[in-house]
C-alpha cells in the first residue's frame, strides 16, 4: 500500500493526476479495506472537480477509519462542493468539536457557508463572527459576515465588516460593491 500511494503522489507530483488516479482506481479492489487509498482517490477526484464520485469514495474511507479526522475534513470539503450542505455541516461540525481544528478559521468560513445556504442565518453569523476572531486577515471573512449581517438588516455590523474586508483587499471587488 505505501509504495503504491507512493507512486502515486509522485505521478501527481509530475503533473500525471490521470495517471494516478487510474493506477489508484485499479488498486482499490486489491486494498479493499484501506481507507488511505480511498482517501487518495477522494482528493484526486476533488481535485477534478469531480465532487459527487469524490463523496462517494470518501465516505466509502470515512466507514473503513471513522476515528481519522483527515479523512471528516475531506468528506467535509467534497460535500461543500457537491453542494450537500446539510452533510457538510454535520462534518464540519463534528471536526470544530476536535480541539485539534479548532483554531481552523477556514472550516469556520465552511460552516457559515453551508449554514447560509440552509437558511440558518442565525448560525452562519456565528461562524463567520469565529472565522473573522480566528483569522482577522481574511477578506473573504469578513466579506460573508457582512453579507449574513445584511440579511439580518444588520447594517452597522456589515459596513464595519466591509469596511474591514476593504482595507485587507482594496482591489475586493465584492466588498466594494456591497459597502
């Protein structure tokens, strides 16, 4: 198992990610139960922008080491971008409750995202307001507090983000346009 994850990062290292993938797809049946090779093909497969096979294969890898908190933080992201935000925020929830990632602005950012797209506007604020204490640097955070703190009419609070927003990234395009 290690030589063939091996050789295929090393085929991904050489911009080869097809290459991998198929050599990692034809070596699944033979690891049957290794999750690390799912955990592989998930990541390529994420990379590829192909997120609905890639939440296929990292679930399959989440049941096979469900203790791996690298393996959550993937299933996490390809739900994200498959759109499945109920699942993703059930796993992003679970990994902010590690004390290992909770210092993690960006799975913060994740998790007001998925909430806004649920509709729990109250619970995205939250997580935004976290992302914003936990990485204040971040335009990106900023930018979606002032958003969520919008649609709660909110008005102070999203021109103060925004104006935050602004000064990290005078060229926020999305920033300006919502201050």
């Amino acid at each position: 198992l290690a030589y063939v994850l091996a050789a295929a990062e090393t085929l991904v290292d050489m911009n080869r990610a097809d290459e991998a993938l198929s050599m990692l797809n034809t070596k699944a049946d033979t690891f049957e139960h290794s999750a690390e090779i799912r955990d592989a093909i998930g990541l390529l497969l994420t990379g590829k922008s192909r997120y609905a096979e890639a939440e296929s294969i990292l679930q399959q890898a989440s049941f096979l080491s469900v203790d791996d908190q690298t393996i959550r933080e993937h299933l996490a992201m390809a739900e994200y971008f498959n759109k499945d935000y109920r699942e993703a925020a059930e796993q992003f929830t679970k990994l902010l409750n590690d004390e290992k990632y909770k210092k993690r602005g960006d799975l913060y950012l994740a998790l007001g995202e998925c909430n806004e797209q649920l509709g729990r506007i109250d619970d995205a604020k939250a997580a935004f307001e976290t992302a914003t204490q936990i990485s204040p640097g971040s335009p990106e955070a900023w930018v979606s507090l002032a958003k969520v703190s919008l649609e709660k009419n909110d008005l102070r609070r999203a021109e103060l983000a925004l104006r935050k927003a602004s000064s990290l990234d005078a060229a926020s395009g999305e920033a300006n346009l919502l201050l």
